[in-house]
C-alpha cells in the first residue's frame, strides 16, 4: 500500500484542502474535500491537486472571484460610486454617476474594456450642429437633392444616353454604373445656397448635362477617395 500524502491545510490556487474524504474516486483515487476563496467545498482527486489541474472549485471558471476595487475610479465621464452587486454570471456591478448628472448601474468589465463610457449623452455632441463634422446640414440637403433628380427629372437618364452607357473612367460599358457630377455636389448646394425645393429647380448647374458624366461604381468610389490625388473630373471641370 502506497504511503498516504498528508495535504491538510495547504493552498492550491484558490482551494485550501480541508480533510480526506471517506469516499474514494471513480476508479479508487483519493478525494480530499477543499474550500474554495469563493466559499464554495468540494471533493476534489489529491492527483489534481497535486498536479495543478484544479486550482478552484470551477464555478466561476473564467472570472476571479476577487472584485478589482473600482470605487473612486473614472472611466471616460462615469465615476464609479459604489459596488452594485452581481449579474448571474458573478461579474461585478457599480453605480457611477456620469459627467451630467445622471446615475446609472454598470457592468464592471465594461468600465475597464472603455466599452461604456458615459450614460449616451456624449452621443448627443457628435452630431447635429454641435458635432466636430457639422457642416450646416448638407447632408440632409444632399439627400434631398438626390431623391429629386432621380425621382422628378431625367438628368441621370440623359447622361447614361450621351454617354452610351460607358464608364468615362475605365471604359466599362454596363453593369453598375452612376451618373457623377464634375462639380460635386456640395459644393453646388454652397455656392447657390441651395436650402429648400425650390432653390433646387431653380439651379441650372444641378440638370446641367455637360457637368455629369458616367462612371462604374468602382470608379465611383476611387474618385470620392484619398487615393484620388489628382482630384479627376473635378478639377478638370473647374479648369474649363
């Protein structure tokens, strides 16, 4: 009979064995009943114990079962208040109140990823005319521009005719193909002060068939992009 391996008190990660079971494993290994830091006993084989195999009583695999003190902290404009209990799945929950005054319950993991930094009112600040990227509602104005030449006049129609269906880039003929203006857009809706319907009618430079051509949506694309250096078909078309 093998000499019996006295583990009594002794610390294995977060379990502390307590006493040797009376009972014996599935095929005859010996079980010692440990506590758990979390609270929790359980009999465990001395084998897995000894090897480092079992290091808890597994049921908060995955989360510590320490809580990282966060009361005091900030993350982005929550300030952490006070400890807020559990979720189901044991991680953490804090009160914090935001940067304007209002008081919300958060997960902790999401506090310390920066997945949730503020209770939503710092979204309201990105946009609209208090947003960095504001620039007095064209794109509102754009869409608005849009709809109207697709839907009420046969400008795009008559440049897909003019030009026989073929990218003036790449020469493709089909497929996917957009009508492009030379002056973009947005620029036209600043220089005519384009604010309503009728200002839309009333530019001549929108159903202007010499300031469209044809491009494919490839092309379409590149020349919206930062690869288009040389700014093509659009100061080409300034030059003239």
């Amino acid at each position: 009979m093998g000499r019996l391996i006295n583990i009594e008190n002794k610390r294995f990660g977060e379990l502390v064995a307590l006493s040797l079971s009376e009972r014996k494993g599935k095929y005859g290994g010996r079980l010692w009943l440990c506590r758990c830091d979390c609270g929790e006993e359980k009999e465990i084989y001395l084998g897995s114990l000894l090897s480092g195999r079992s290091k808890s009583c597994g049921l908060h695999r995955g989360r510590s079962s320490k809580i990282i003190e966060l009361k005091g902290m900030t993350f982005g404009l929550w300030t952490v208040l006070e400890e807020a209990g559990r979720t189901k799945l044991q991680q953490v929950r804090w009160l914090c109140r935001c940067g304007c005054g209002s008081e919300r319950i958060v997960n902790g993991q999401d506090l310390i990823s920066g997945k949730s930094q503020s209770c939503g009112c710092s979204r309201k600040h990105r946009y609209g005319e208090k947003g960095p990227r504001w620039k007095g509602g064209l794109t509102k104005i754009g869409k608005l521009v849009r709809n109207h030449l697709v839907r009420t006049t046969t400008w795009v129609q008559d440049v897909f005719a003019r030009d026989d269906y073929i990218c003036q880039r790449c020469s493709k003929r089909g497929g996917r193909l957009q009508a492009h203006h030379l002056i973009e857009l947005s620029t036209i809706i600043i220089m005519e002060n384009i604010k309503t319907v009728e200002d839309i009618y009333e530019c001549d430079l929108l159903f202007d068939l010499s300031n469209g051509i044809i491009l494919c949506e490839d092309c379409h694309l590149w020349v919206h992009t930062k690869k288009n250096k040389k700014k093509e078909y659009i100061t080409s078309c300034v030059a003239q």
